[in-house]
C-alpha cells in the first residue's frame, strides 16, 4: 500500500538560529572580513565620512573626502576651516550646508569636551550635532571594534525580507538582530548586511537567482531568473 504523501514542513517567518548561523557562514566564506567602503584612517575621519553619507552613496562621498582629508583631517584642521571653508570640499554632498555645519560644530565640541578626540561611548557620540543612533553606531563597530548594529535601508530591508530580525522600524530590527545574529559573526554582520542589500538584495529587483542565501531566504516574492538583467 502506498504511504500517504506528507506535507512539506511550513517554515516560520522567521529564520531559525541554525539558520541564521548557517546564513552568517555563508556569508563569511564569501568575505572574509568585510568593511565599509567609505574611505577613512581615523576614527575621526569615519566620523565625518559617515556624517556626511546621509541620503549619499559612499562613493559620492569618498570623492569628497578625497580632496577634504589631505587638507584638513582632524577637529582643529577642520575647525579652522569653518563653515565657508568647508563649503568648496563637500559641494556635491547632499544637504551639504547642514552637513556643513553640523561637521564644523562637531569639530568644535570635540575639541572642547574631548580633547580633539572621537569618544568610544554612545552617550558621547549622540550629543554631537548631527551625529545620531546610525552614526554612532557605525563608528563604534568600525573604529572601535565594539559589536553594535548600525540599521540603515538597507540593513532593515534584509532583515525584514530574509526573516532574520523583521521589525517595524529602525530600532525594533537593530534590537532584533542583536538577538538574531549568532555572537561569533556579530562584529561584522553590519557590513555583510549592507553589502547584501546594496549588491545582491537590492530594493526594486533583487539579484535572486545568484543569492547565496536564496534557501534560507522567507521572501515570498523572489526574482525569477528571467527576470533579472544581465
């Protein structure tokens, strides 16, 4: 007598932990140590650099700090810069006469609170103008080593559409993912997430067919082969 045909296991919204380790291993086998491609060699440098990509590509920002940093690359150079000083090097930075000013106060307020120094401490940071959660956290991750979670568009869009940490907003998916990620791959699971979503699970169309995580993946609506340009 033939056996009755059982269902195929219904998988949960979200990944489980062996999945998500499988997920992060994945990912480190295909880079192996992942950063930012925002160009920097202090800890101060990223802080500009990263105040400045705001609704900005990090290219388009690199092209900037390219011709900023060789002139002025710590809080006094560019405090002394001011606001009009600064102005010709971030011109074609988006928002760059509030991003302008926000870097020079900054400057200031490093140089009078901690002297001339990025602080390794959230509280600090936040209290910087134009530094917010995003901003702090990329800094304390990638200047500092410290296990944070940066969540940009990117990052919560992965992170709804894969299962690994779904959330409502920006802060429900970054506690979530600090949940979700396995420790050994916290560290630098902010930057596999973002290079996901920026190459491979990107917003319109996402590259399906050449996901490395395409079976571990609970979006619905994944591209066809077809369907993706060559």
């Amino acid at each position: 007598m033939k056996a009755p045909a059982t269902k195929p296991r219904r998988r949960g919204r979200r990944l489980t932990r062996a999945e998500a380790v499988e997920m992060f291993a994945r990912f480190k086998a295909l880079n192996p140590k992942p950063t930012t491609e925002l160009e920097f060699s202090t800890p101060y440098e990223l802080l500009v650099a990263v105040t400045l990509s705001a609704q900005m590509t990090d290219t388009g920002v690199n092209k900037a700090t390219r011709r900023l940093f060789p002139v002025a690359n710590t809080p006094e150079q560019i405090a002394a810069l001011g606001v009009e000083g600064l102005a010709p090097y971030i011109a074609t930075i988006n928002f760059n006469r509030t991003k302008g000013a926000n870097v020079i106060a900054a400057a200031h307020q490093l140089i009078e609170r901690h002297g001339g120094e990025v602080p390794r401490d959230r509280e600090s940071l936040e209290a910087l103008p134009g530094v917010g959660r995003k901003t702090a956290n990329v800094v304390l991750n990638t200047a500092f080593g410290e296990a944070a979670m940066a969540v940009d568009t990117h990052i919560f869009r992965v992170s709804n559409r894969t299962g690994l940490a779904p959330g409502k907003d920006v802060l429900e998916v970054e506690k979530a993912l600090l949940k979700a990620v396995p420790p050994d791959y916290l560290h630098d699971a902010h930057h596999w997430l973002i290079l996901h979503g920026r190459y491979t699970c990107k917003a319109r169309k996402p590259d399906c067919p050449h996901c490395p995580i395409i079976d571990l993946c609970r979006y619905p609506d994944k591209t066809p082969e077809t369907a993706v340009t060559k």
